[in-house]
C-alpha cells in the first residue's frame, strides 16, 4: 500500500490545467515529473486515473459514471431487482439518505443514486476520493438529469477519523453504507488485473470491525454491510437481517432507539 503521505500524480508536459491543479490543491497530492511508484496517480488527456507502470498495457483506473459499463448497469437498476435497495431502506416513495462511509470507487454509490437516493460519500484514502472528486466533476458538467444531482457530497475522511469536522457538514443520514475491503477466498476465480490493482494501492481495511459501531452511532434508521457470502458478521455482530444473493449478502442493523 503506498503511503498517503506521499501520494504522487505524474501530469505529461502540456497536460495540467485547472481542474488537476484543484484536486492537486485539495487532495495534497504530490505533483511530479516521474515517479517510482509502481501504482500513482496520471493525468492525462483532462480525466485523473490510477495507473501500474509495471502492466503498460493495463487500463488505467477511473471513476466514469458515464462511461459505457457504468451507463449499461445504470440503465439495468430497479428497486425490486437491486437487493441493495432493499437493503438501505428503499420502498413505495420513500427514498432514504445514504452515507456510503466506504464509497471505493463510487460503484455502489451509483446505484443508489440510481434509484433515486441522495447519497454522500465517504472515503479516507486521499487518492482515491481524488479519483471520485474528478469523476463527479465530469459527471456534473455533462449530465444534468436528476440521478447525477443525487450525488450531493464527497469527504475525504472516515466514520474514524479523529478530526471529524465533516460531521458537522453532513445532512441527516438515514442509512450508513459500509463496504469494507475483505480478503478473497484463495480458491475464488481470479480477480479482475484492475480490482487487484486497486487493492494493493489501498490495503487492507483492518479496523473494519470498529466502523459499525460509529455508523450505528451516526445513522438514523440502518446500516447496512456489504459482505462476500463466506465472510462473518462484521464486528462479529448479527445483524437484524440479511439479504443474500449468489456472492454477497447486505447485513442490515436497525437502529433501535
């Protein structure tokens, strides 16, 4: 896992503009010529991605809610098909606030928007709320229908966090989404070259245990756990409920006040 102290973005020569220098100036990140991080940040060609020098023939990593995947699952959600709609509390007309207190790289959090929740993400690693950063400003300048205003937040920080300031800034969350990274079974199909590029930059989420009981705390109604169908409880805790699917369950606690 590269150091977030230390997060370094390459811009090729006539490359920086604007809108680099913004996520360079909010995000802390490090801007040089090269770099010899095998996985770093590139800006290249107005977009921010995440790129490994040793696979050159590798895609780049980046958040694009409208690229040609993320437009194909958007067009495919619906409440009675999509478990984790269910999960955070979706139903008639209500549509609840959703905290994804662990967004990656915003897949989930496209879903939800999807189906008509706000949501607010919630993400520590400084490179990778860089990445959602850019990929919702690109989002909000080319797409104005009402799924793409239900994004209405982005914190670089965690239900952990020991400056928690951005609390005070969130709206009333009804829903905390938690998704934290879990190891593969060793006999699993092969991860996707771009998932494991993904992990190794941001590491394992070993105190993953402590963010129930925070979100708990935070949320006024659920939380809900996304897990592999192998995995425990999260905290060891049992949840209220759950709803599985072929790979993955969705854990749901009820805040019960």
């Amino acid at each position: 896992m590269q150091s977030q102290s230390n997060v370094h973005l390459v811009a090729p020569c006539g490359q920086l503009d604007a809108n680099a220098e913004q996520l360079i100036s909010r995000f802390q990140l490090a801007l040089v010529d090269a770099t010899e991080h095998d996985l770093h940040l590139l800006w290249q060609d107005g977009k921010l991605q995440l790129v490994q020098q040793s696979q050159p023939k590798q895609a780049g990593i980046l958040v694009d809610f409208l690229g040609a995947a993320a437009t194909y699952r958007r067009k495919q959600v619906s409440i009675k098909q999509e478990l984790i709609a269910r999960a955070v509390g979706c139903k008639n007309n209500i549509r609840p606030v959703v905290l994804d207190a662990t967004a990656g790289l915003g897949r989930d959090s496209l879903v939800l928007a999807s189906v008509g929740c706000k949501v607010v993400m919630l993400e520590r690693n400084r490179a990778v709320a860089a990445l959602l950063s850019d990929g919702l400003r690109r989002l909000q300048q080319a797409e104005q229908s009402a799924w793409a205003k239900n994004f209405i937040g982005l914190y670089n920080a965690s239900l952990l966090s020991t400056q928690r300031d951005f609390l005070a800034k969130l709206p009333r969350i009804d829903t905390v989404y938690l998704d934290p990274m879990y190891p593969h079974k060793k006999k699993s199909a092969a991860v996707k070259k771009e998932m494991k590029a993904f992990q190794g930059f941001v590491g394992a989420d070993e105190d993953a245990d402590a963010l129930l009981p925070a979100a708990i705390e935070l949320c006024r109604s659920r939380v809900v756990v996304k897990r592999p169908d192998y995995a425990e409880y999260l905290n060891k805790q049992k949840p209220d409920f759950s709803l599985e699917s072929k790979k993955h369950r969705f854990d749901v606690y009820l805040k019960h006040s």
